[in-house]
C-alpha cells in the first residue's frame, strides 16, 4: 500500500457540514485500484473526563443525538464525556470552553492522553482525549451548554465505580466516553 491519486472531488452537501464523494487510485499490492468513498468533515474534536480522586466521582453529560434515535437509542439520550468541536481554538483552548460552557466546571490543569480517529471509514475527525481532575470549589456555573447552539445538557456527577458498571449494562455506549472511563481504570486512578 502506498501511493493515492485523487481523481475526483465531488461536493455532495455543505448543509450542516462537509460530505464529499472522492474518486482515486489506490496502489495496492495487486496493483492500482480505482475507488469511490464519501467522507463527511466535520472539524476536529476534543473531549475530556473529570474526576476527583477523593470522591471518587467522574463529570458526565447527558443530551438527545438524533442519530443514535434513529438507530434504536429507543429516547435518543446520550450520557457521555463532554466534549467539542475545535473550530477555530487548539484542543486544550477548546476543551476548557466546553468544559465550562458545558458542565459548568472552570479547571485548571488539564493532561492530553491520545488522541484517536473515531469513525475512520466515513468521518474525517480527529478526536483529541483529556482527563482532569475537578472540585467543587471549581463549579462557576449550572453548566448546560449554549442555548443558541440548541444545547439542553444535564450534567451528571457519578461514582466512578457506578459510570464504569454503564458500559455494562448499556448505559453507556458512547465510545468516547468508554475510552476515557477505562483510560482512568487502567492508570488505577479511580476504582
């Protein structure tokens, strides 16, 4: 596998964001290959996970995706790590204003941990993985996102241990949420 020629560039919708069908040429190892695929762009992300170490507690949100309605989430609420799209911010500059704007929390240091494509075969996205602690003392706010943005998110404070035990029972199922959950297991940050 090495080389790609893109041969076409096909802008199909620029409604919400960018899907575009690409026609290329594959080398492969049987040779050059002709392909068509659409990817939708998005931007690039970023998400965090609060904890606090001696409460033993992880900040979660929780707010409707209409496409997880349309594929059997039977009320389409999501619970997950709160998160943004970078727009015209770094991923740190970024996750500090969702974090605020979203769960109400203003933090201090914040620690990159990865950063990972989610849905290589379609979505363009990079998504940009952090993990901080939090106090309460930090709260400046209800949190809940942006109304003109048509945000209405819950901010949910959970046991760690009880957040983890969601990925079980399937209240949980955002992938990024997951990753970040047992990131903190792994480092034996939470139990």
């Amino acid at each position: 596998m090495g080389e790609i020629k893109i041969i076409d560039n096909q802008l199909l919708s620029d409604n919400w964001y960018i899907l575009r069908k690409y026609t290329f040429d594959l080398l492969t190892k049987d040779g050059w290959q002709r392909q068509s695929r659409e990817a939708y762009d998005r931007g690039n992300g970023a998400v965090i996970l609060l904890y606090n170490q001696e409460k033993q507690t992880v900040v979660l949100t929780r707010q409707f995706r209409l496409p997880t309605y349309v594929n059997g989430n039977e009320d389409g609420m999501l619970i997950e790590a709160c998160a943004g799209l970078l727009e015209d911010l770094n991923p740190e500059e970024c996750i500090r204003k969702e974090t605020e704007e979203e769960t109400g929390y203003r933090i201090g240091k914040v620690e990159k941990v990865f950063e990972a494509y989610m849905s290589p075969g379609s979505v363009t996205e990079i998504l940009y993985f952090f993990i901080a602690p939090y106090e309460p003392k930090m709260k400046v706010s209800e949190g809940g996102g942006h109304e003109e943005e048509q945000e209405n998110i819950e901010v949910l404070e959970l046991l760690f241990s009880t957040a983890f035990d969601m990925i079980k029972t399937g209240e949980i199922k955002d992938g990024k949420t997951i990753m970040l959950l047992q990131e903190l297991k792994l480092r034996g940050i939470l139990r």
